[in-house]
C-alpha cells in the first residue's frame, strides 16, 4: 500500500474541463431536493452515496444546498481522484484524498481531523472499486469514532446514460429530471466492532439503495 498521491500534468487542466461540462449539463436538468435540505445545511453530517451518482452531487452543493456547514469529499489518491479533486474544489467543497488500496490510514486520518474540526465529509462507500452497491465498514468506523451522523443520499435520474464501468456510472441526459433524496440520519454508536459492523453496513446499504 502507497502513501503517494499520483497526479499528471494533464489531471487538473481535464479536471476543469470536466467540471465546466456537468456545470453546463446540471444548468438544464429539471432539479427537485426531497428531505430535510435545511438539517444537511445546518448541521455537521458524513454524507454517503453510491459512486456511480457523483456526477450532480457538486453541483447540488454549491447551489442548491450550500449552508454554514462546509462539506469536504474524500476522492482517491489516484490520477482519477485528482480530477474529482478539481472538480469538487471548484465548486467550493474541500478533499481529503485516499482509498482502501492508496492512503487508506493517511485518508481515515485526514477525514476524522475534518470532521473534528467542524467540517462534513462526503463518502461513496462502495468506491473507488466496488463491488457495486457494497458498503465497505470504512463509513461506519467514521462514523463510530467521530460521533457525526450519516446522512444517506440517493440520486434518482429520470434518463441517463450508463458506462461499462464496474459502477455503471449515470450521465444525466439533458433538460432530463434528477432529484436528489436526502434519507433520515443513521447514528452509529461508539466502539463498534464485528457482526454489528456488519449490521450498520447493510443498513445503509438498504437506505441508499439501488437499480
């Protein structure tokens, strides 16, 4: 396991340029927010959805749901991960970077130092690898020691494209309907360990839920 961050000289230029094209894209969707929008906004929360529904979530933030609370997004280590850091950035959020297989200590670390200084966190519990709609414990351990909540967030698109990805990953097609559910928090006791691990992990597994 690595500790590097890897990043090319063309990472953040094509990062910018992805983040103008789903600015431009989510400008035309029909957009609609279920839930408590103004809790997400008001109150320090781990934020967890799958990755195949990362491509509105930034959007989303900055101007539908931005608040006093500000959000930060762990993305990989990897050169991928620096254009999701891109984007996420330019939309105001912050990123801790990491992953089960690069600076999977170093990212825990980095998250619990944001959440114990105020900050939200924003997770795909079953990224960057899958398997697809999997929750690995990583989101429940957060959750257990730092005391924050989890607010599940699912993202329903009313036409879409799919990649061949292992996460099928969802473009919005234009002027097409997304809504952006935000589920009732889970609270994760402290010190928890095995089968309950377990437990909290298919739970939210059932919250975000899937195709």
């Amino acid at each position: 396991m690595s500790n590097e961050v890897r990043q090319v000289w063309w990472s953040r230029p094509l990062g910018n340029v992805l983040w103008l094209f789903i600015t431009l894209m989510c400008f035309t969707l029909r957009k609609r927010v279920r839930g408590d929008a103004e809790k997400l906004r008001s109150t320090q929360s781990i934020v967890a959805l799958w990755h195949n529904s990362i491509f509105v979530p930034c959007y989303f933030y900055r101007y539908v749901i931005r608040g006093k609370v500000c959000m930060s997004m762990l993305t990989s280590a990897s050169k991928d991960g620096t254009m999701l850091s891109t984007i996420a950035e330019n939309y105001g959020m912050r990123t801790v970077r990491g992953s089960t297989h690069r600076r999977g200590a170093a990212g825990f670390a980095d998250m619990l130092r944001e959440l114990r200084g105020g900050t939200s966190m924003c997770i795909t519990p079953d990224g960057p690898k899958g398997p697809l709609y999997h929750c690995h414990p990583g989101v429940i351990k957060l959750a257990s020691m730092s005391r924050i909540p989890i607010t599940p967030l699912r993202i329903k698109f009313g036409a879409c494209l799919r990649t061949p990805t292992w996460d099928r990953f969802h473009i919005p097609l234009p002027f097409s309907r997304v809504e952006l559910e935000i589920c009732p928090q889970i609270t994760v006791p402290e010190d928890i360990s095995g089968q309950d691990l377990a437990s909290y992990c298919s739970r939210l597994e059932q919250a975000l839920g899937g195709d």
